[in-house]
C-alpha cells in the first residue's frame, strides 16, 4: 500500500509541510510505503479547459508544464492520498487547486485514475475558512463528522432544519441542499459557531469518541433515557388536559396530536426497554470482555450490528413522528387564546424533541459505529 501526501503551500518546512509529514509518518509507521510532495517549488499551471484529456485515450493531460510531469502516474500508482494546505482568504491555495482540478478534470473522462482510492485532507488555518476549505478538498465531510468531533456545531444544524442524528451520514453539500441552504453560508455560520467557542465550552462538552463505551453508555441513560422516562408520560397528561380545555377551538389538531402522541410514546417505551434490558449490557459486556474480563452471557443475535439496525430503524420512525407533530402545531405556533398549560406543552414538546436528537446522534453516530468496529476489530 501505497500514500502520497502533497502539501500545497508555497512556504517550504512551513506548517502544513510539518502536518502532512507528521500524518504520513504515523502512516509509515504502520507499514506502509509513503511518500511526500511539495508543490513550493513545483508551479504547477491551472487546468485552461482545453478538454485534451477528453479526446485522448490515454491519462495524460495535454498541457505543456514541466511541474506537473509525472504527477499523473504518481496519483495513479498511490492507495491513498493526504492532501493538504494553508487557507488563504477562506480557500484552498491556487497552488493545491491547480493540480486537483488537473487531475480531477483527468479523471472525469479516466475515472479508474481515482477510483477506490482513499483520501484525508489536512486543513490549516490562523483562524477562519477550514470548513469552506475542507469542502473544497473532500467532498465527502459529513454532518455526523463535524456535529460529533464539534458538538458546538449541532446548534447551527438545527437552525438550519438540517438532521445531525438520523440523516447525519450526509455530506454537507447534499445536506444543504436538502434543507435549500446556500452551502456557502452554512459553512460560514459553522466556522463562525467553531470560532465563538471558548475554550471553557471546549471543554465542557465530553469527548465521547474518545470515551470508553461504558461510560458513553451510562450518560446516555443518566440524561438521555432517565428524561424519556419521567417526561414520557407526563407530557401524555399535559396532552390530554389541554386537549380538554381547548378541544372546542384547536380539536382537530389537538386530537391529531395526541395520537402521533401516543404511538411515539409506544415506540419510544419499547425502544428504550431493549436498549436497556439487551443491546447496551451486551455492549458494555463485549467492551469488558476485550479488556480481559469474563466472557458475557450468549447474545440473542448473531452479530451486534443486527440489533444496531433494527435501532435505528426505530430512531428514524420516531424522529419521523416528532417531525409530524411539529408539522400538525404549525411549528409550535401558539394560537392567540393559549394558556399556560398550551405553552407548556409546546415548549415542552420542542424540548423533547431536541432532547431525542442528541440522543440520537449520541448513539447513531458514536456509540454505534464504535460498537460495530470493536465488533469487526475481533
Ligand atoms: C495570503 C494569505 C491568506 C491567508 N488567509 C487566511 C484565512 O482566510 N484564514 C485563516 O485562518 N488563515 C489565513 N492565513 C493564514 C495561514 O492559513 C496560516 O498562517 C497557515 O498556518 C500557513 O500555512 P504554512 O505554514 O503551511 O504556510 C492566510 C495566510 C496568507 C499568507
């Protein structure tokens, strides 16, 4: 196996240099060949769309340019490649851009110059533009990436009615333009939301991808499931009693969302017991049990992928449920005679249905994809 690592910044032994360095070392480190390119003094021209590449048969570019000889066979003979560069004004530098639009115009009409070829990209930056950046680089970062290496992030999804928990596996382009956002923007408001972070808030938002699943696990039902259970049925109540004062004038929406109500309220009960009583015990077994300790009892399925499937088909429907409610409230619109009780309750659902997406995310985009790698790392 083979890595390329190119770093795109025109200053030799500068930062990104050191970054793209240090990542292939970790690389070599675990056996593999790497090898490092610099493009501070390699001016590699810009692609002029003289479409040469389309009307050949072989992978070559057809421009003149002495930098970029031999640049061609070396992404194609790499598995791997670790591109890197500075930010300058919220960018990429002309330098990166001009070999990957090289290269990547190429292999439009030559795909398997790229194909199942595994990419990272290393982004540096003072202070503003590594996400537009990122963006540029790899295509593929996804909401679910940056909500959970960056929890500050989740806010500015919601704002934005875009889904970090169930929908968290798309990147962000397909996520903007499902929620019709300008990408552009969104990437601004999570740099700007990354840049607001104080350190203190840093730190007070846990890790949980570096955690141990156990303690992952307890949070998740300290805070997460310890709320359904007391909110649960208290808010079918509320429901109810304000469906009973208001039924007159909201009845139809009302009756309409007591029954959404009250099948999420099924779901969700049965959903929590399982996780309780089968698929977190057997989690936190499997993590003990890898660190040396007894072997758990025998699981009720063959691999634990199986019920982490069937969990997030649950996650999903009752995201969907809550998603109805909110629809059938008109977005938790208080109507002009609502009392006390009626705002209670809005607020109360709204607050119920932030609460189920980080729970969600906790689970769907950490607990569970570190459960299924420790599974298949046997
Ligand atoms: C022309 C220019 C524009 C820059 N624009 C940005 C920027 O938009 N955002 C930012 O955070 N840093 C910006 N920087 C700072 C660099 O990204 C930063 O210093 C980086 O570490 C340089 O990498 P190097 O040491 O590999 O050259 C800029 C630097 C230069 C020279």
């Amino acid at each position: 196996m083979r890595v390329l690592g190119i770093s795109g910044s025109p200053r030799r032994g500068g930062n990104t240099d050191i970054l793209v360095n240090t990542a292939l070392e970790v690389l070599a480190g675990e056996g593999l060949e790497t090898e490092f390119l610099s493009l501070a003094d390699r001016p590699v021209k810009p692609c002029v769309a003289c479409r040469g590449c389309f009307a050949s048969d072989a992978i070559r570019c057809v421009q003149e340019d002495p930098a970029f000889e031999g640049m061609l066979d070396k992404f194609a003979q790499s598995d791997g490649l670790v591109i890197g560069s500075p930010v300058y004004f919220g960018s990429a530098t002309p330098q990166i851009m001009a070999l990957l639009d090289r290269v990547g115009y190429v292999a439009r009409e030559h795909p398997q110059l790229l194909r199942r070829k595994v990419g990272a990209a290393i982004v540096v930056a003072r202070r503003a533009g590594q996400i537009t950046m990122s963006i540029q680089i790899d295509g593929n970062t996804t909401v679910r990436d940056l909500v959970g290496r960056f929890p500050q992030t989740r806010k500015v999804f919601e704002q934005y009615g875009i889904d970090y928990c169930c929908g968290g596996g798309k990147c962000l382009a397909e996520a903007a333009h499902e929620s019709q956002a300008a990408l552009p923007d969104l990437a601004r408001d999570i740099e700007t939301a990354l840049a607001a972070t104080s350190a203190k808030t840093a730190t007070a938002e846990k890790d949980w991808y570096a955690a141990p699943l156990h303690e992952l696990i307890d949070h998740i039902l300290q805070v997460h499931h310890a709320y359904m259970h007391e909110a649960l049925p208290r808010l079918g109540g509320l429901v109810g009693k304000v469906l009973h004062a208001h039924g007159a004038h909201h009845g139809d929406m009302l009756r309409q969302v007591q029954v959404l109500y009250g099948s999420l309220d099924t779901e969700l009960t049965n959903h929590l017991r399982k996780e309780e009583e089968v698929l977190f015990p057997y989690i936190v077994a499997a993590e003990a049990h890898r660190q040396g300790g007894p072997e758990g009892p025998a699981a009720c399925f063959g691999s634990v992928g199986d019920p982490i499937r069937q969990m997030e088909r649950e996650h999903e429907s009752a995201g969907e449920v809550l998603a109805q409610i909110r629809k059938a409230t008109g977005g938790y619109a208080l109507p002009d005679d609502a009392c006390r009780t009626f705002r209670a309750l809005y607020e109360e659902l709204e607050q119920m249905e932030k609460d189920l997406h980080q729970h969600i995310h906790l689970e769907n985009n950490i607990l569970f994809p570190k459960a299924n790698a420790a599974e298949a790392s046997k």
